[in-house]
C-alpha cells in the first residue's frame, strides 16, 4: 500500500465528520446562515474530490459521486462467425452485454438484410452467448459485410459498428 491509499481514509473520515456538524449548524440556522452554507458546500466538495482516490485508477473506471463503476461500452464484445451451406450465418459472442444488432451489405455498400441479433438459445452464461442469422435466400452468390452493433436497430446509424466480418454466399 502506498501512502495515498492509507492517508485518504483518515482524510475521508475527518472530512465527514466536518460535513456533520457543518451541516448540523445549517439546519440549525434553517438555511437562512450564507457562512454556513459556503463550509457545507466547500466541505461537500472536498468529501467529492477526495473520493475520487478511493476508485481504482483502471481506465474502464468512471467516477459518479461517491461510487465506481464499469463503463460497459468500453469492453469489447469478441465474435466467432461461420456461415454453412443453407445460408446460416453462426456466431459467438463473449462479454455479451446490451442489445446487439446487425446490417448485411452488399459489394455496393447496400443494406440488403438487418435485423436485431437474438441469441441462438439462452444460457447459463449471458455473457457468452451463440446467435444465428438466416440469410434472406434471394440474396445473389456473393461477397457480403456483415456489421454488427451494440444497439437496438433503430439507433444503428448513430453508432459505429463494433465488429465488421465479411462473408460468402
């Protein structure tokens, strides 16, 4: 442990206790005291700013008040795609979380299938899940791009997809 991580406790502490009385005084003066007021504000800062050391330092962190925790978006989904004779498309996904979407894209850069992404059966795992795709039989023998998205089908041209495969018909 380093010095930070021993200190900020104590200092946490000392600055709760200050927050107390301070906020005791303001309820004593029914708010109408602007001096008391100005200390439980600065005080709450403090507590606030402070805090902040208490959060792991992990880039995948966010702070919120007094609280830490993990930015879903900033983990990535890993895929495993395969398409068989019968124009099923099957995949994997693994640190599956949200809503999952795909579009299907021709060698022109057409939509010609998109659909929200269901998983194949649900399992005991919901971060890891196998999903499947059917292929629209009229689609031409071909080069497709299949691109999926973490997000509900009509928020896809707001976001960028998260995993582009391209695949044969």
């Amino acid at each position: 442990m380093n010095k930070k991580e021993l200190i900020i406790p104590f200092i946490l502490v000392g600055l709760g206790l200050a927050f107390t009385v301070i906020s005791f005084a303001v309820f004593l003066t029914n708010g109408k005291s602007k001096k008391w007021v100005a200390r439980k504000m600065k005080i709450g800062g403090l507590l606030l700013t402070f805090s902040l050391f208490s959060c792991s330092e992990n880039r995948n962190y966010v702070v919120s008040s007094m609280t830490c925790y993990m930015v879903i978006s900033d983990i990535p989904s890993a895929f495993e795609i395969e398409i068989d004779s019968n124009r099923i498309i099957y995949g994997n996904m693994s640190r599956r979380y949200g809503n999952f979407s795909y579009r299907l894209f021709d060698n022109q850069g057409i939509i010609v299938q998109k659909s929200k992404l269901f998983p194949k059966r649900y399992m005991s795992d919901p971060e890891n899940q196998d999903f499947l795709i059917e292929v629209d039989q009229k689609l031409k023998k071909g080069k497709y791009n299949l691109k999926l998205y973490n997000c509900e089908l009509k928020e896809q041209d707001s976001t960028e997809s998260i995993h582009e495969h391209e695949i044969q018909l």
